[in-house]
C-alpha cells in the first residue's frame, strides 16, 4: 500500500548562499536513491528554510515488488556426459545456488541452449531501506567542508539537533547522523521556540505556518519576500530592484518574511549609487529602491525573521546600522577624488600582476602599446584608447576599491570624470570588464571595447606564454570567460578583426625573455579561444561537425568564421546537404591517395562520358553564379546555390569511372573532382558534414 513519506533534518542556521543548492541536492538525492531501490513513487516536493532541510514523497510504495532472479549456467552440451551424467561444471553450478542438477532448467539463448537456476527475491519493505536512503543522499551534498561538533564523530555542514522521518502516521525507525528520528519538528527561533508534533506528511507545512511561524516551502517564501518588498517601495513612491541572487540569499536568511522599509540621509546621494547599493546589498542584505528614472532614492527595504509589535524599532536598529557604512563610502570616495588616476599609475608598480608577467603597471602599459593599434583597425580615436589603456587599472589602489572590491571600474570612472578625462575614456574605465558573465551586456563605446579586447587579449597571451592554461576545473586567470568575451565582442559588435595578428601584436608587447612559449604562444590561445567558439555554437544547437567543417579552413577572423557557421548549418538542413556532402568526402578521399599533386585545369575534349560532361557544365555554371557571393561573403546564398549540383554528381559517380586506366583521362576527372571540391571548400570542408563509417 502506497503512503507519502516525509524527512526534515533540523540544523542550526545553514549557508544562506547554499540553502537552495543544499535543497535540490537533497531531494535529487532521496529520489535516486528511491529509484535505486526500484521503489515506485509519485511527486518528489523539496522544502527548507534557515534551519531545516526536508523532503516529502507521494505515493511511495510500502515494500519492493518480488522479482525473479535468473542465473545461467555452463552449456547443456557441456553439463552432461554422452551417458546423460551430470559434469562437474554443472555440479558446481548447482552447488554455488543450493540446489542439485536435477532442480535446474534449462533455458535457450543466441549461445545455444544453457543451464538455468531461478528464484525469487523478495522485496525488502520500504521503511527498512529509507534510513540508508536519507543518509547516503546527505552524504552526497555538495558541502566543500564539513563540521563536527562537542564530542560528536558526524559530520555536516551545520551542527544538527533533530530527525523527523514519517511514512504514512508512522515514525521510520532509524538513525541518521546520529539522531534517532521521530515525529516533531520545532519552530520558529523566537515566535515558537518548542517542539511540534507532525501526524503525517501532509500536516507539516500547515503545521509549521501555525503554530510554527515558519513558512517551509522555499519558493513560496521567496514571492512573499518579492511581493512584500515591492508592496514597499511602492508605499514610498519607488520602485525596488530585486536581483535574483540577493532575493535568494534573503530567503535563507528568514523563516518568517517580514518586509520594512528605513531611510538614510539624502547627502548620501552625492556618492556613486553603486558604492551605496554594494554596502546595502553586500553587507546589510537590503534591497534598494530607485525612481521612475532609475536613480536611486534615499530608501532601504531590510526583510526581518519576526513580526515585531514595535516594527518602528527593527526599522531604527537598521537605520543606526546603515549609516556609518554610507559615511565611510562618502569618505573614501571625497578623499579619492584628491588624487587623480594619473598620479595612482605609481603605486601600481607595487601590485603584482603575475609573478613571471610583471606588475599591474608594466600591464597597463603593454595596453596602451595594444589599445591604439586595434583602435586604429575599427576606426576608434586612437588617443583615447592609449590615455584609457594607461589609466584603466589606477582604481585599484583607490580607498573605495580596497573597500569595495566590486566597484573596480565603476570607482575608475567616476574618478576619471572628477579628473577631467574625456567622457569616452571615463566609459571605458568601467566598461573595459563587459561582458562579465555569459549574457552580461557589452560596451557601448568604442574606446572601452577597445580596452575590453585589449585586456583580454594582453592576459591571455601571457598565461600561454608562461605554460599555464586552463587545466580541468583550474582557471585561476578566467582565460575561458576571456575567450568567450573576445569572441562576444569581435562577433556581436562585428567588427572584423583577425585575432591571429591582434594575439601576434600582444604577444610582441612582452619582454621575448618572459614568455617560455613565445614561438608557439600566438596559436596556443587562438586555438584555445576558436575551442570556445565551438562549445558556443554547441550551446545554440549548431551540431559539432558544423563548425569543424569550417574550422578546417584555419580561419582566424571570427566574424567570417560565425558567417560559414551560419551558411553552413543553413547548408545541412537542405535536402541535398547528405548526399552532397557524402560526395565531397568521396572525393576528398580519392585525392588524398594522389601521389603526386592533384590535376587542376579540365581539358574539354577529353570528357567522353554524357555524365562527366553535364558535371563539368553544371560545374562552370556553379563558379559563375556563386564567385560574386563569396566575393560579397553571402556564403549562405552560394551554398545554397550550390545544392543543385547532387543530380549530375550522383550521376558522375553512378556512370564514370574515375581512376580509368587512361591516365589523360583519369587525371582530366580528377581535376573536374577537384574543382567541384574547391567550390565547396571556399566556404568550409563540407565532407565532415557526412557521418564517419
């Protein structure tokens, strides 16, 4: 009989930035673990709040079904003598199960008929496998480093205190972590500090809602906490900015969601709003509120764990918090603003930007050798791009980064604005890091993607050049975001630029003595980033032979190689795209056994064949259509003019012998081959579009 099975581990408070992970670890978990056990189950439902992880099963079956256990044994032909005696082998097999030979059957199969021994096993009952279940699945979390506590000898992220397992109205009798479980849960912290007792699975949310004051269900939690926060704002004229990641955090931190909203001083506002929504979010985890222009207004929101009578106390606790975080951002930033970018570029000296690179300073100043000469190749100010260049780092020895670690750039243009710098190298001080993350916007000026790529291409030659690469998980420079964001900025902003010569000028920026893989460096990180070009297009649903079709070209220009990815995939959605590219590999394999070099020009009068003949035409006429495309690079148009060759190649193949034992001939329909192949290989090698044999 089916019934639903509940567990809730009670800790003390958990990781609030891994409560969510923790959450669907543990129920991914419990449900393998049920499957494992072949049970048959319903819906799977994760909970967890602050100091309690839980798990609730529909369905859940009361006990393994029996099955039928089936071994096989030697060949009959092998198990008994001419006279009908059994052998040893069948004798020992009989043995090993318990039984004599005359107890076994016998059972076909693709091997000839065998010796069989079957029995039946019972299923184990549920509540005996579900203690195992719970504590491997606990075991398995992702928890990078465990605790012990008092004398105890289990270990876990936090400390625990309780074990609540029912199946059905029934306690699971067994022990986890040390803990025997039972059937109470507890409270909230203040609001209901005892113990509650859950009847069955389907009391515990109500439950824990009233009396409990705990609202368990996580999601549910988290839109509270949106709806509240918002309902807020609203009461002030504002609207709050609700990040995904503070609002997941938030909802860890409470069991009770109780939205409130507190002011700080409006001379705070003269600050960089970014510098007080880092001390908000980061250290006072409030949500900020902004106007219809998006500026930001002097108001918090702080999501209490109770529900205060005197609420006017919890709001001026925070208040009185708040404050001397805003007045040392206001200090710092007016104390900064004494000392320009330029006359930080000293200090750099003293910042190691790698042990075998040099300092923060000698990087600054292969970027402004780098920054102009990309400027000048899309048509940027070249200036701009080398006094950008040379100050792009100096806020990293400012007070407000040493506080703030995330305003890099930001404080950098807010400081390059104070000092006077025109407005596209102040852009480019804070837009030199875009894209940061996968989907993250991309400059908007020029100058900055100037740097952006600059510094990317600066950071990723000099790893190379040291032998250090990305090495499995290891990425300690980030050299796979730098690629994906060289890719994102060259191929979004379409600017066409060839990344072998812009790595080539990089590399030439440092000392020859630095870098021990100076020869080899340049095509290292080319190949290293076209790499992540190809996990990118993967990612879009373009198949892997699409961009090795094209990458077998040894492009280097990123905009032209996403135009024949494009007309490429295009290309293997026709019809024709199989039999085509079957065709090319056909015949990129009878050239690859030439000895000598492969015959290149077609004497007309030497096709004697009807089928060679309506190749060549049907050749002739595809260069003059699809030569202007390449020419304007619309390959997508010229490979799908291209498809209507299949009928007279099939036919050529179906009807001519190509390695005729005339050699004028057979090199005259060699070279027709070879021009047919090099009509598709001005785009990509179209042959690794067919499926290997």
């Amino acid at each position: 009989m089916a019934q639903d099975f509940l567990v809730e581990l009670g800790t003390e408070e958990l990781p609030p930035t891994a409560l969510h992970t923790l959450m669907e670890a543990f129920a991914e978990g419990i449900e393998q673990g049920l499957k494992g056990a072949e049970l048959e189950f319903g819906e799977v439902k994760a909970y967890a709040a602050p100091r309690r992880l839980a798990v609730a099963v529909s369905g859940l079956a009361d006990r393994q079904q029996d099955k039928q256990i089936e071994k096989l044994g030697p060949a009959v032909k092998a198990a008994f003598d001419k006279d009908g005696k059994p052998s040893k082998a069948a004798e020992g097999f009989a043995r090993s199960n318990g039984v004599t030979v005359d107890q076994l059957s016998r059972k076909e199969t693709d091997k000839g008929e065998r010796l069989a021994f079957v029995s039946e096993q019972k299923g184990a009952d549920t509540v005996s496998l579900l203690p195992g279940i719970v504590e491997r699945s606990l075991a398995q979390l992702p928890i990078p480093k465990r605790m012990r506590w008092g004398a105890r000898r289990e270990e876990f992220v936090r400390p625990v205190h309780w074990l609540l397992m029912l199946f059905g109205n029934e306690v699971v009798e067994g022990e986890v972590l040390g803990l025997q479980a039972g059937n109470t849960t507890r409270g909230h912290r203040f609001h209901c500090n005892r113990e509650l007792e859950v009847h069955s699975p389907k009391d515990y949310v109500q439950k824990l809602r009233d009396p409990g004051h705990v609202v368990v269900d996580f999601a549910e939690r988290r839109e509270m906490i949106r709806d509240q926060v918002t309902a807020e704002a609203h009461n002030v004229n504002g609207e709050a900015v609700i990040e995904d990641d503070l609002l997941d955090e938030v909802t860890a931190l409470v069991e009770w969601p109780v939205a409130l909203t507190g002011r700080f001083e409006e001379r705070f506002l003269d600050v960089p709003a970014e510098a007080l929504i880092s001390s908000m979010k980061e250290h006072q985890k409030y949500f900020h509120v902004v106007d219809g222009d998006g500026q930001l207004l002097p108001f918090f929101i702080t999501v209490a764990n109770i529900d205060s009578q005197d609420p006017r106390q919890v709001i001026e606790g925070n208040e009185r918090v708040i404050r001397p975080r805003l007045s040392d951002a206001a200090f710092f930033f007016e104390t900064d603003k004494k000392t320009s970018l330029e006359a930080r570029r000293e200090k750099l000296k003293q910042v190691i930007f790698q042990q075998k690179l040099g300092t923060i300073y000698d990087k600054t100043e292969r970027l402004a050798a780098l920054a102009p000469r990309i400027a000048a190749a899309i048509g940027a100010d070249e200036t701009e791009a080398e006094r950008a260049a040379k100050l792009c780092k100096s806020d990293l020895v400012t007070e407000m980064v040493f506080e703030f670690a995330d305003l890099q750039g930001v404080a950098g243009y807010y400081y390059a604005e104070n000092d006077g710098e025109p407005l596209d190298v102040a852009k480019a001080m804070y837009e030199q890091y875009m894209p940061k993350f996968a989907g993250d916007e991309l400059p908007k000026s020029q100058t900055g993607t100037v740097l952006a790529l600059a510094d990317r291409l600066d950071t990723l030659v000099g790893i190379f050049g040291i032998g250090q690469p990305p090495s499995g998980s290891r990425d300690p420079f980030a050299l796979r975001r730098a690629s994906l964001g060289v890719i994102r900025l060259v191929v979004e902003k379409k600017l066409d630029l060839d990344l072998r010569k812009l790595l080539e000028l990089a590399r030439d920026n440092y000392p020859r003595t630095a870098l021990g893989e100076y020869n080899s460096v340049v095509e290292q990180a080319l190949a290293y980033i076209l790499e992540r070009f190809r996990a990118r297009y993967e990612d879009q649903g373009v198949p892997a032979e699409v961009f090795m079709a094209v990458a077998a070209r040894n492009l280097s220009r990123p905009l032209d190689i996403d135009n024949r990815v494009h007309a490429v995939h295009a290309f293997s959605q026709l019809p024709e795209a199989a039999a085509l590219a079957a065709a090319n590999k056909r015949v990129s394999n009878i050239l690859a056994k030439l000895d000598g070099p492969v015959p290149s020009s077609v004497d007309e009068s030497l096709l004697k064949e009807d089928a060679e003949q309506a190749l060549y035409a049907a050749v002739k006429d595809a260069q003059q259509q699809v030569q202007p495309l390449y020419a304007a690079a619309m390959f997508t148009d010229g490979l799908a003019g291209l498809s209507g060759l299949r009928e007279s190649v099939d036919s050529f193949f179906d009807n001519v012998m190509v390695m005729a034992e005339d050699e004028q001939l057979r090199n005259n329909r060699l070279a027709l081959l070879a021009q047919l192949r090099a009509l598709f290989l001005e785009v990509a090698d179209i042959s690794l579009l067919a499926p290997a044999k």
